[in-house]
C-alpha cells in the first residue's frame, strides 16, 4: 500500500503534520498548480498502514485519513515493480 | 474506515474554509456509520442552515435541507412518518442551541430515536462570526468585539437534563473516540446527541490569538477533561483550570423511547 495526498482536495491545513506519530508529513514550501502549500511525505513507507493493512487486514493508526477535513489522504495499491527512491545510510 | 462510496465525488473538495473542522465529523460520522452496517437507501441524513448543515449535501443519501433551527422538528416528523428509517441530524451551535433551543429540549424530552451530531464552532460560522449561546465568556466575535460577557450554554449538560438516552461530548482532535461515541449513540434507542466542539480557524481563531490551525486544534485538545478526571478533581478539590470542558460520555440511560420500531 502506498499513502498518497490527493493535490486536488487538499486544502494545505497542516492537520496531518500534527497528528502524525511518525511525522511523515511535513510542511510543504513550494505553491502547487492551486496556489496552495501542501505538506510532503517524508520516507511514507515508514507508515504502519502502508506495511501491515495487508497482514492484519484491517485499519492502522489511520488517524491523519480520519482527520483530514478534506478527504484528501488515502492509501492506494501499488504497481508492481514500482520504482522506490532508495536512501543508502553508511 | 470511511465508507468512501458514501459521497457524493463530484461535489468535492466541498467549501468549508482551510482546516474546518466541520470535514473530520462528517469523516467519524461516517466511518460510525460503517460500522453499524447501515443500508444508503435507509438512511437520512437531516440538517438545518449554517456550515455544518452542509454536511448532507456531500453525503450520497437521502437527505432535509430544512429552514433555521428547524432540523430536529422535522427530523421527528420523518422519524414518526418511517420507523425503519435511521436517521441523523448535523446540526451546528447557533441552529441548534439559540434558534432550534425549544426543538432541542423537546426531542430530548420526547426521545425521538435519532441521532444529533451538533458541531460546536463557538460561533455563527457562516454569517461572519457573530457570537452564539456558546460562546465562551471572553471571547472576541464580531458582536462581542470586547469579549463575551454572557456565560455560554452547555449544551451537553443540557441534553443530560432535557432526557436524551445518550449524551458524549468530544472536540474533532478526538477522531477516533468521537467516532465510537457516534457509533454507541447510533445503536442506543432513543435521542443520542453527540456535541462535537470543532475549530473555525477563520471566524473564531483569527480574533482569539489562535491564528493557525493547529494552534486551534492545540486549544480544544489542552483544554479538554476527561469526565472521570473532572470528577476526581471536584472530588479532591483541585481547582479546574479556566476555560476547561469535560469530554467523554456524559450519560447513557434507557428512558422509554419515541419511534423505536419493535
């Protein structure tokens, strides 16, 4: 599973940077094509819900899905062989 | 888990303003409703006139769009007229405590089985910011622009006092608490209200020193006591700190009900 922010809901409220336990959201900078800041995701694949959804076939945490007023944060299947941007730490 | 086919796509992003907490009750209210099993096609969702009433508009069901005040007496109108009808009523502050007050007090008397989600926001939202019954003695409204000197309704404790069978009180940080309070007062009979103190950013934070909406949401969080704390403290005598409001579940009760099917 993968978190994604749905850019053409998001309202850039910064719910999500608040409530995150692993403060995957970040503050964006940069204006997106609306005129509005959204936040970034930072590593998502820390995320519980992204790793365990499948074996636990339920719901984890999903606290910034529920909160989010916009409906704007959900979690997507992937493609396989989806390219991963890969952080070698010496 | 949000039932996600339960809206309506094509009407979203909806308009409430940035950070609105308005979107993350209609979020718990509908993962309540998830929860409960409950069919589109038997379920109505009623609301008056203010921001939170827009909630049904993003909702695909059956739903009133009723005039000021007026949710609750129509929402008993279509409970009498369809027992096997769940019904639901989003109602905000001004709607249901200043202009519905008297529907208010007599659904809870009759206990009509229905569910009353009020969103809390402190203020008349939509209108630009004027006080309501709840605003809290201090505050600075567009009506009030030297603080509030009333002191605000209650309308927890209120609905405790007027008969409804259930009574919970949560702010919209609380999501998942908030969505089980939803979901126990759907499967209790009789009328289960659920006050919902949300933020209003714009109208309410902007003149309050609470610009940002976390700063906001900080608010209602710090300021929240759970109501076995609030009792223990009564009890020791530990003074309670200014501005402080109980959460949880203020009652749950059978009182014989109004419009339960048998």
């Amino acid at each position: 599973m993968k978190l994604v922010i749905d850019e053409s809901r998001c309202k850039g409220c910064n719910l999500c940077v608040l409530v995150c336990p692993y403060k995957i959201f970040q503050e964006g900078t940069e204006l997106n094509s609306r005129g509005i800041v959204t936040p970034v995701l930072d590593r998502p694949e820390r995320c519980t819900n992204c790793r365990l959804q499948a074996l636990y076939g339920r719901m984890l945490c999903g606290v910034c899905h529920m909160i989010c007023p916009d409906q704007a944060i959900s979690w997507v299947e992937e493609r396989p062989f989806e390219p991963h941007k890969v952080e070698v730490e010496f | 888990m949000i039932a996600p086919d339960w809206f309506r796509d094509d009407r979203l992003p909806h308009i409430y303003c940035t950070g609105c907490g308005n979107g993350t009750i209609i979020n718990c209210t509908l993962a309540a409703v998830e929860e409960m099993g409950w069919k589109r096609d038997e379920t109505i969702f009623v609301s008056g006139i203010g921001c939170s009433s827009r909630a049904p508009g993003y909702i695909l069901t059956d739903s009133l769009h009723t005039t000021h005040g007026r949710a609750l007496a129509f929402a008993t109108g279509v409970k009498m007229a369809r027992p096997d009808f769940n019904v639901v009523v989003f109602t905000g502050d001004g709607d249901l405590a200043a202009i519905g007050g008297n529907h208010f007090i007599h659904a809870c008397r009759r206990n009509v089985d229905m569910t009353v989600v009020c969103m809390n926001n402190y203020i008349y939202g939509m209108t630009g910011g004027q006080g309501s019954p709840t605003t809290p003695p201090g505050a600075i409204s567009s009506t009030t622009p030297y603080g509030a000197s009333e002191p605000a309704f209650d309308l927890a404790e209120l609905a405790v006092a007027a008969g409804a069978n259930y009574v919970a009180r949560w702010t919209s940080y609380h999501v998942k608490e908030l969505t089980k309070a939803i979901a126990a007062g759907m499967q209790t009979p009789g009328l289960a209200f659920v006050e919902a103190r949300t933020q209003c950013p714009t109208n309410y934070g902007r003149h309050n020193k609470l610009r940002t909406v976390p700063a906001m949401v900080e608010h209602l969080r710090s300021h929240a006591i759970l109501v076995r704390k609030y009792e223990r403290m009564v009890a020791e005598g530990v003074p309670i700190p200014e501005g402080a409001f109980t959460v949880g579940e203020l009652v749950r009760r059978s009182r014989p009900a109004m419009g339960v099917q048998r």
